[in-house]
C-alpha cells in the first residue's frame, strides 16, 4: 500500500495539485501509523496539514486532526490525544459556525434577491397596469372626439336640410302670394301698381 501512495505523490507531484497531494499524505500517515511507524506518520500528517492549511481546505484538515488524535492514541499518548481530540472537535465547530454564516448569508441575499423581484415584478406590473389604463383613456377620449364630430356634422346636415326645406316650403308659398297680390291689383283696376308690384 506505501508502495501505492508513493508512486500516487510522484505522478501527483508532476499534476501539482495540492489537495490531492495532501489527501495522499494524510493517507500515508495513516498507513505508517497502522505499521506503528509513528514518526513517519506524524510527519507526512505535518506536511498534509500545512497544504490543507494553506489551500483553506478546511473539511480536510478536520480530518486529518482527527486523524492525528488517532494517531497519537495508537501510539499510546492519550493525553495528545485527547488535546489533539478537542483541537478536532474546536475545528469542527468552528468550520460548522463558518458554513453556518455562510448559509446565513447565502440565505440573506436569496432574501434580498427575492425582495428586489418582488419589488420589480411590482413595478412591472404597476407599469403595464398604467399602460392599459392610459391606453383605455386614449381610446375612449378619441371614441368621444370622434362621436362628437360626427354629431357636429350630422347637426350641420340637418341645418342645412332644414334650411333647404323651409326654401322649398317658402318658393311656392312666395309665388302663389305673389300671384294674388298681382292678381288683387288687376281685378281692383290698378294697372301701375300691378306692374310695379311685377
């Protein structure tokens, strides 16, 4: 198994990735630590740690504090242990307190995010509420110009109509008075005012 972790640091070491290459090592502590080659063990722990710590992979450095006090438990160091055992578990709250703020805040600005689409589906919808309502009021406004032009031009028909018709009526009636005036002159002998009158 050493065998394994070792060739998996030289082809990592060409990767250069640094996580993995610290999960190798916290590994491989492991593996010297089943074998009770404990010096090798806490010093590949060393090296893991100090990537872990570096790169902010802290779920993995948990571990590997974990892993340490396990290590120090083996080899018969139960006051390590147990010192290296509350280190884990002050790491493990402290990681749990960081994801819990994180969620906090990732909580807080789906919040926020939600507030502002609410806030502009509400403005959305107020602006297309006004939109409908103005174009309603500029309907129904050239509704009412263009009923009232038509009245205008239907009332000046009508004027127009009426005064042809009160023409019509007062032709014949202009005549016929005309005629009997012209006619009341002749029949009383009064020839120059008839023509006069003509």
């Amino acid at each position: 198994a050493i065998e394994c972790f070792e060739q998996g640091l030289k082809y990592n070491s060409r990767d250069s990735e640094l996580n993995t290459h610290a999960n190798i090592l916290h590994d491989l502590s492991l593996t010297y630590s089943a074998m009770h080659l404990f010096s090798k063990a806490y010093q590949l722990a060393d090296s893991a740690k100090n990537i872990y710590s570096a790169s902010g992979n802290l779920p993995s450095l948990v571990s590997l504090e974990l892993s340490l006090a396990h290590i120090y438990h083996e080899n018969n160091l139960p006051e390590k242990a147990y010192n290296q055992l509350i280190s884990h578990m002050e790491l493990k709250d402290s990681v749990f307190n960081m994801e819990k703020q994180y969620i906090q805040l990732a909580n807080n600005e789906l919040e926020i995010n939600r507030q502002k689409n609410k806030a502009l589906s509400f403005g959305i919808l107020l602006a297309v509420a006004i939109i409908i309502i103005l174009g309603i009021l500029i309907f129904l406004l050239r509704n009412r110009q263009k009923h009232q032009l038509i009245k205008s031009r239907l009332e000046q028909k009508s004027m127009e109509l009426e005064g042809r018709l009160l023409r019509s009526q007062m032709n014949p009636h202009f005549i016929f008075n005309s005629l009997n005036s012209i006619q009341s002159y002749i029949t009383s002998n009064n020839q120059y005012q008839a023509e006069i009158y003509l």
